[in-house]
C-alpha cells in the first residue's frame, strides 16, 4: 500500500496504480484522452497533467505510479489553466462538425470544453488543416481524419489487444494522420472497439452512422447471445428498435471489448420478428393459441420438447417444471445444432450458444439428434432454430406436429404447424451461464414486441390450458426457484468494471 | 501488364542477414532495409514496403509510418536527381532564397515538386549541417556547396544531357 | 587578439587525416591502448574529474552520465549521436570527414568504460562524405583489429554499427534517436525511466555526441589536469564553434572555453561580412535565444557566461547576422524548422508549432495584426512546460528572443500598425 496527499487530504491505495487510478477512487476524475486502463499508457494528449510537489514541470497522471509521500494537486490553478491550454490546441484544428458527427452527445471534446476550456476561439475556420474525410476503413469502421486528436488510442488496441499492427499514425507533426496500409483495411475481428474508445468523432460505426441522436438511446446492461464467452455488453435501443450493442467493461470476462460479430448481432431482434400467433387455420390471440398448444399435445401419442443452449437458465428450468407439470411422459431433451466457428485466444467461444453450461447444469443436455430420430408424434421446440441448422431434419419432422415457441419468422418457426412469439433476450430479465460456469443476468432495454411474451408465461398458459398448475407472481419468484433448484448456477456474477473508462 | 513483386538480390539477401546478427531484434533493421530498398529499387513503393515488412517481421503499416514519417524515402515515383536545396537560417543569410527560385524557374516546378518525366524533384529541405559553406544542396547522394547561380547552371547543364 | 586552441582539430591539417595511416602515424589509438589497460572505473574517473561536458547541446557532465549506469547491468549500449541537424552547427561533420579515427579512439575508450561491447553510431541520412568516411574508417579499425572480438589485443569485444537517420532533427533527441534505431518512429519516450536505466532494446545506454566522445583520448593520454589547464573552471577543454551567416570567415574554429565571443567573431572569423554592423547573433544553434550585439559582444564562449545572458552555449552553432537582417524574416526561417521537424506525438507542440509558424509568417508577409502578435506571444508561453521533450522549449526560445529584442521590427510589420498604441 502507499500513502499518498490528493488535494490536501492523506489518502491509501494498493502499490503500483497510476494517478488516474487512484484518485478515482476517491471520485477524483481527472480529464484524460490518450489513457486507457486496458491499454499501455503514453502520455500523449497531456490533458491529465496534474501538479506534483517538489517536481517544476506538471506530470501526466496517466504514467505516473503513486509513491508513497507523493502530493498531489489536481485542480490548482496552473493545472486548470494548462488543461484549458490543452484544449485550445486540440481544438485548433478540429472541424466544426458537432452538426454532422455522430459522436455528439459521448465526445470528449466536448465534454472536457464544457469542464475544462470555455476559452473563445482564436482560430479563423480557413485557418484549419484540412485531411481526409469518410475514408472507409473496413466493413464496421468509418474514419474522419480532421476530427482525429492523435491520442493513438485505436493504434494501440489493434496492436496490443488485437495482436496486429493495422492501424498506424503517418506522417509527422501537425501532418500526422491515422491510416491503414493504403489499400487495405481494418481485417482483425475485433476492429469496431476502436470505436468505442476514441474519444472524439474520428472513428465511427459504419453501422450506426446517422441513424439516432444519441441522448435519445435508452439504454441497458445485457450479454451478448453470440458464443459461450457471455461478453458483458449495453444494448441501445430508440423507438422499442435497437439501434446498436457497445461493449460493457467487465474486467473478469471480457475486459472493456467485444468481437466485430458480437457487435452486429442484433438486428434479428428488429427483424423477422414473429408478431402474433400463427396456426394452420390462421392468427390467434395468445389464449387461443395456449389453447391450439393443449390441444395438439394432448392428441399427440408422443411428445418431445426441446431445450435450447439460447433460452435463459430461468425459462429452461420453467420448461422442465412444465415437463413434470404437465407432460410427465414427455421427453426432454436440450441441444444445438448451430454450427460452431473458429474461436481464438481472445474473447470467441466456438460454441456459439450463451448458455450451453446452464442447460448442462439444469440436466437438460442430451441426444437431441437421437431423440428426434424416435419420430415423436409431437415436437415442441422452445427457442431453437433446428430446421434453420438442419434443413435435412426436416424429413424426419414429415407429417409430425411442430409447435414452436419463436422469436423470429426463422425456418422451424414457418414449418411448425403452430408458432407462438416470444420475447428476445433484449426484452424480458434472464440469466445465462457462460464456459466457465459464470451466471449472468441480462436486462431488457426494448418492451414485448408485438403480442410476444416471456417463454416461461407462454409455459404457464398451455399448462393451464393442459389443465395443470403452473405459476410464478413474477419474474423474480420463477429466478428464485431457478437457483435454489440448481446451486451449482451458483449466484449472479456481478459485472467489475474497468476502471478510468468514463471516456 | 502485371508488374513483379520486388525481391532482394541474393547478394543483398546476404548482407541483410549478416546485418541481422548485428541487431537484437528484427524490426531495428528498418531503416538499414529501406535505405537498401531505395537504392535497390529507385524507390519506396507499396510493394517495396510490403517487402520490407516481410524481411524485418513486422506489418506494411508500421513500414508505412515510417516512410511517411521521415523525409529522405521517395514514395511517389523513382526519380533521377533529387534536389534539395537548404533553406534554413545560415544559408537564407548568404543567398539560399535565391538559388532556390532560379532552380524554380529553370526547373519549371515549385518546390515540392517533380518533373512529369521523373528526371528531377525540387525539395526545399531544412539544415544540411553546411552553414559555413551555404548557399548549399544535396542531390541524391552529393553536397554541393558555397553555391552560385553560376555553379548551378553548369550543374543542370550536365543533368539535363 | 585570440588565437585558436587546436586539440581535436590536431591532425586535420594532415594529407588523408581520415585515413588509418595517417591518423596513427600521428598518434592515433595511442589513449585507447592505455585505457584498455586500466579498469573500466579507472576511465569513468578521469573522466569525471576533466568536468568534459556533453558537446551536443545540453552540455550535461559526461563522467557524470556514466556513472548513473546502474552497478549490476548485464548488458550496457553505448549510442553515438552523430545526427548533426541543430540550424548552424556543422562541427560533428568535420570530425567525421576530417578524423574519424579521433571519434573511434574516443569509442572505444568510452565502451571499455562503460563495459560496452556494442556501439551503434547513429549518423543523420543527409550525411554523405562524413558516412563514407566514417564507415571507411570502421572498416579499417575492425581490419587492423581496434574494433571487433578482440578490441585492441584487450580480449574484449567492441562493435560498432552505424545506422543511417533518414531525415528528422528530432532523432538527436536522446530517446528520440533510440526509437528510431529500434525501429519505430523518431518519437522521444517519456522521462523516467532514463536511458542509463532503460535504454537501447531496454538496456541501459549511455548516449554521447560526437564531439564528447573525440575529447577523450586527449583527456585520457594528458590527464583530468591537463584538460582542466584549457579553458574555464566550469567549461574546461576547447570548443568547436561553427561559425556562419554574415561572416567573412565560416567555419569551424576550436577555442578554448573563456576566450571573448568578440575575439571569435572579429579576430578568427574575419568579422562581420563586408565590414558591416553587427545586428544579432546566435550563440549554440537555433534553439538558443537570440542576442543583440551588445549581449554578444560582452559575453565569452561557454556554458555559464552565456547562460547568465538567458542564452545557451548549446550545440555552438554561431549564426551572425548583419544590421541587413529583417528579424522576422529570421524568425520565418526558424518557425517553419520548427514546424517541419515536430513529431506530433504531444497536443501542445504538434499543434502549437504549426500555429505559431502560420502566424510568424502571417506577419513576416505584412498580413499580420497586433492580435497576432499577442497570440504569437501567449502560444510560445502557452507550448512550454508541458510535453514529452524539450522541443517545445527550443521552439519557444527563439519565438520569444526574437519579439522581445527586436519588437520595434515586429511592430512594424503589421498591418494595423498605424492603430497601434505603442509609439516606436
């Protein structure tokens, strides 16, 4: 540990953090561009100059480790006025393009004008060095040179995060400038984090560009359904639609980033989306639909439901309650047919399913494959798009009954003789457990779209209407019974988050 | 018609990997390779820093910044006589200013400019460290020094055979 | 009348100085052999006690540097900076072209001091003659055995490489010049760690300049004394001044430290050109503070006397300038360096150089106004005291020279004078 004064009052922090570090955790923010905790520290941008007693020049807090006796000053005059300074030149040649960026709203530059500059313009707009606009770095990334503050921030991620040097600054002095290779682009599949942390306009999402004001997101805490990494992410939506999925910083799973794929796998939650009931004689109402459910499970001789590695721990343990509630002699089965992909040392899974430890751990993972070879009379598939991963299982489905319980018009979905919707991860709580037996709880952000409901109420309906007892008050009584049910889900993962990443 | 990729001469190969143990790490040859590139091949194109980028282990990006970042690696086109007129203090004191603009107008280019058939580039360059012999110019790899519009003139009037 | 103090300039005056023959029938390597023969600490302490300071510029105690190397290190780089590029110095060249050997000899010493088995000569790209020198000359000592496995019969090796800059002022920044030998951009690193500590591929690195290094086999043949019995108490030994501009004589005169910068200006260097009037004068290179001719003719060649004016002797790049010089065009000159050789890497001088060249030229051209000159003011005081290296610190002190010596021609340049309120 090592004793140190922040502004005039004795503080204690564990050995070896910088300045940032550590006088925020005493609330103590100090303005920063170029510094990111999971990236090498280079004092670039001197915006966190802070003033240290008995050195005459002002260090950057960024690459200053705390030392036991250290006084600091971070809010004496010569800072404030070399943090205004600071801004000055930085906004020397910045582009008036606050009107047009979309970076308005989450920009350092203005943040740290309104905290720290406030200083009239000395510059004639003729006067700015003009660069290069719109220049397109890859298929999720935009970059605008002009608004570029050269922090190096993105070419430090690509190089230490990533493990490739893609993204170099050319050039020298007031000339330099972020680039590829000319000719080439951003190839490395974790490209769009140099969105999230350049602090100003100069990397954007291809993706999200133009599309909403951001002060009129509303946003929530989720995990990202594309692998069995459970990324922490904030899913973001406007108008019940979401509009674009940023990485959460949980230093224990996946440290501040997310994958290029992760990031874009959303739109199937805007899209495609089951709005009603549909049967062989048309729409129902939900009831109704409950109703159509009983029915067909009744008539049948045999009936399999399937679970799927893409339900919630929550709604997996409401399909086996509803198993032994309502179809005892049903067979029960969870599985995946999605086809893995390559995973890598970084954050991807090849398992491209959020909660195959979840379903293992509830008992429900088997032979899915030889479970629908025995040509059940009745199939009814909770959130899994086999027909989509299969299309040859279609033959053994021939002139069988498929219920499913869809989010989206997806292949299954349209051969079942009735689809009910259901809620997406985006609009109801869940928990899911990730490769490492971690439990994480997302959180909706969007409300039901169109008549879809959580599966484990679409459970409740058919098992009443099967004549069976099946009920939870709420959301929370149903994860209650979840954990208490299966300890070894263990109890949700709080999400640590990273540190000085406000910017 | 395809041009080829650029390839090392085996001699040259040779005397990179000799140049190689003399260095701990790969990338620290760099400069030393660019140098033989520009030599070797007139100039620094994009093959060549592709080239370069395999010989010392590392991406054609990081090559890229820094033939952009330093001035002597030519980068557009090869050309035959680099000139590189001094334009700093000392030889602005004794007349630098105007060898400068006579080579302008016999040139027919600014500074900063290449003749369209590649034959000579006019660069307005910083301290050659020839204060004391000023007015004074590099081309390609030659000073030439306490300069006259006079020493010029006969200069060009061999580069222009 | 002052005369020159010829100790490094000694065997230049010879046919084929540079060639190894030559060099050693005049001496050369004599120091190196005794100094391989005596502990390494032995070296660090003669060293120390001649007071020889950094010739490069920031005129640091070179023993002193040497023994900031820490005690257990298992490998130890020694750097030559041989970047010449400081506006109106040419004096490393002249060693380089004239007596390479001088400069080896010094090498070796240094490396046996310091426990170096490898030394990487970092020479600036421009540099024809003095590389083919240089290299000519290395090929030589590793032929006659001086350099290589076997350095001068001492059973230890010193190698030496010399590696080519291609065109950037701010590799002769310490750090800066290491980057660039590692491959990366010319771009000082931050300070701490020293190089002495992390340095070259993270060892620790001495780095000297070119002329430091050739003041060592004098001082190890001759004796701390000998060396201290030349020039002053804190500037012992000579100076190898370049002297340019509006002088009758340019070049490279070797004085020792003390003697009047009148007498180095009127009696070595012929005096101002076509016997005009002294106007201005630049002592160590163009990031030293200008001077009037009363400051510079009251002042002597060396570290203190020239500091207690606000200048510097710095790298002894003496620009002379005649009573026909317009100091803004001057300042035009030095501004646009300045902005040519940033490296960008901090906010304050990447966007500060570039700013105040535009404006410096802005009223050299006669379209400046009095707020511009304001602003010129608060940029050079604004670019200080808050960046990686001292650039900034040696754009800023010609900046600010300039305009508070020469105001009056400042003034007179703008375009809204006629509105200004200071009379002339």
């Amino acid at each position: 540990m090592a004793k140190f004064t922040l502004n005039g009052v004795e503080r204690e922090v564990p050995d070896g953090i910088n300045l940032i570090e550590a006088a925020l955790l005493f609330g103590v923010r100090i303005p920063h561009y170029c510094y990111h905790p999971g990236l090498s520290p280079e004092g670039n941008c001197r915006m966190c100059a802070v003033e240290i007693e008995g050195i005459p020049k002002l260090q950057t807090a960024c690459t200053t480790l705390v030392a036991d006796g250290m006084v600091v000053h971070t809010e004496s005059e010569k800072v404030i006025r070399e943090r205004t300074e600071v801004m000055e030149f930085l906004l020397r040649n910045h582009p008036i393009d606050c009107p047009i960026c979309d970076q308005a709203g989450e920009c350092g530059l203005q943040k740290y004008y309104m905290e720290h500059g406030l200083h009239d313009s000395r510059v004639a707009v003729e006067e700015k060095i003009l660069k290069r606009k719109r220049v397109d770095l890859g298929p999720l990334v935009v970059l605008d040179s002009e608004r570029c503050i050269l922090c190096s921030r993105c070419v430090r991620f690509c190089d230490e995060i990533a493990g490739v040097r893609e993204l170099v600054l050319a050039n020298r002095g007031g000339r330099s400038e972020i680039t590829t290779f000319p000719g080439r682009t951003l190839e490395n599949p974790y490209s769009g984090n140099v969105i999230d942390i350049c602090p100003v306009g100069a990397l954007t999402s291809k993706d999200f560009r133009f599309k909403v004001r951001v002060w009129f997101l509303k946003t929530a805490g989720s995990i990202c359904p594309g692998c069995e990494r459970g990324c922490n992410i904030y899913i973001e939506q406007y108008q019940n639609e979401v509009q674009r999925i940023r990485p959460r910083a949980n230093l224990d799973v996946n440290r501040w980033w997310i994958c290029d794929d992760g990031r874009l796998d959303y739109k199937w939650i805007n899209r495609d989306r089951l709005l009603r009931a549909e049967g062989e004689a048309g729409a129902h109402s939900p009831e109704r639909a409950d109703e159509e459910a009983a029915r067909i499970l009744r008539e049948a001789g045999s009936v399999l439901l399937v679970a799927s590695p893409r339900s919630s721990n929550e709604n997996l343990f409401a399909l086996k309650r509803f198993r032994d509630a309502a179809l005892p002699r049903a067979a029960l089965v969870g599985g995946s047919f999605r086809k893995p992909w390559e995973g890598d040392r970084i954050l991807k899974r090849p398992d491209r399913n959020p909660n195959r430890k979840g379903m293992e751990i509830l008992g429900l993972s088997g032979d899915l494959e030889g479970a629908l070879r025995k040509a059940p009379d009745c199939v009814l598939v909770v959130e899994n798009d086999l027909l989509g991963d299969r299309p040859d299982l279609a033959d053994l489905l021939r002139g069988k009954k498929l219920i499913a319980l869809a989010s989206n018009r997806d292949a299954t979905a349209e051969k079942a003789a009735l689809r009910i919707p259901v809620c997406t991860y985006a609009e109801t709580e869940g928990s899911w457990t990730n490769f490492e037996g971690r439990t994480q709880a997302f959180h909706p952000v969007l409300k039901a779209v169109g008549e879809s409901r959580p599966v484990f109420r679409v459970l409740e309906g058919i098992a009443r209407a099967l004549g069976a007892s099946l009920e939870w008050s709420d959301f929370g009584a149903l994860r209650e019974e979840t954990f208490q049910a299966a300890p070894a889900l263990g109890s949700l993962s709080p999400s640590p988050g990273g540190g000085a990443h406000a910017l | 018609m395809k041009t080829e990729k650029p390839r090392w001469s085996a001699a040259r190969a040779e005397e990179i990997e000799a140049l190689r143990r003399r260095y701990p790490t790969d990338h620290a040859l760099l400069l030393p390779v660019l140098w033989m590139a520009q030599r070797d091949f007139g100039w620094i194109s994009h093959e060549v820093m592709e080239l370069a980028a395999e010989t010392c282990r590392t991406s054609p990006a990081h090559v890229y910044s820094l033939a952009t970042f330093y001035t002597m690696f030519e980068l557009e086109k090869p050309i035959r006589y680099h000139i590189q007129v001094c334009n700093n203090l000392s030889c602005s004191l004794t007349g630098s200013e105007g060898i400068l603009a006579h080579l302008e107008k016999r040139l027919g280019i600014r500074a900063g400019e290449a003749t369209a058939d590649g034959r000579f580039r006019l660069t307005a360059v910083e301290c050659l460290a020839s204060c004391g012999t000023g007015p004074a110019m590099q081309v390609n790899d030659a000073y030439y020094e306490n300069l006259t519009l006079e020493t010029v003139d006969a200069l060009l009037e061999e580069w222009m055979k | 009348m002052i005369a020159e103090t010829i100790l490094l300039k000694a065997r230049m005056v010879n046919p084929d100085s540079h060639a190894l023959v030559s060099a050693r029938a005049a001496g050369a390597y004599r120091a190196s052999a005794k100094a391989l023969a005596e502990e390494p600490e032995e070296i660090v302490r003669l060293v120390k006690d001649s007071g020889l300071r950094g010739r490069g510029g920031a005129g640091f105690p070179t023993g002193l540097k040497w023994t900031f190397l820490p005690k257990n290190r298992d490998a130890t780089y020694l750097c030559v900076n041989a970047d010449e590029s400081e506006p109106g110095t040419f004096k490393d060249r002249l060693i380089l072209e004239k007596d390479p050997h001088l400069l080896i000899e010094g090498i070796v010493i240094a490396c046996h001091a310091i426990r170096c088995a490898h030394a990487y000569l970092y020479i600036r790209g421009e540099f024809c003659l003095p590389y083919e020198r240089i290299r000519a000359a290395a090929a030589e000592a590793y032929a006659a055995g001086l350099l290589g496995p076997n350095a001068g019969g001492s059973g230890q090796p010193i190698d030496l490489t010399i590696h080519r800059g291609a065109g950037a002022y701010i590799c002769g920044e310490e750090t800066a010049l290491l980057n660039s030998i590692e491959g990366k951009k010319g771009q000082p690193r931050m300070k701490p760690p020293f190089p002495t500590n992390v340095g070259l591929f993270g060892k620790p690195t001495v780095i000297n300049n070119v002329e430091t290094l050739a003041n060592l086999p004098f001082i190890v043949e001759n004796g701390p004394d000998a060396y201290r019995a030349i020039g002053t108490e804190k500037s012992p030994g000579t100076r190898l001044m370049s002297v340019s501009g509006h002088i009758e004589k340019p070049g490279v005169y070797e004085v020792a430290h003390g003697v009047p910068m009148r007498g180095l200006i009127e009696d070595l260097a012929g005096g101002v050109r076509g016997g005009r009037k002294l106007k201005a004068l630049i002592p160590g290179g163009s990031s030293t503070p200008v001077l009037t001719a009363e400051e510079a003719y009251a002042v002597n060649v060396d570290f203190e006397s020239v500091q207690a004016t606000g200048s510097m002797l710095g790298s002894g790049g003496c620009i002379v300038m005649d009573e026909t010089t317009d100091m803004v065009w001057a300042l035009d000159k030095l501004a646009h360096f300045y902005a040519h050789e940033s490296c960008g890497q901090c906010t304050p001088c990447r966007e500060g150089s570039g700013w105040i060249a535009e404006i410096v030229q802005k009223i050299a051209a006669g379209n400046g106004t009095r707020k511009d000159l304001e602003k010129l003011e608060s940029l050079a005081a604004q670019i200080v005291g808050n960046t990686i290296c001292v650039f900034s610190d040696a754009l800023a002190m010609p900046v600010v020279s300039h305009v508070t010596k020469f105001r009056a021609e400042f003034e007179a340049h703008l375009a809204d004078r006629a509105s200004s309120s200071a009379a002339p």
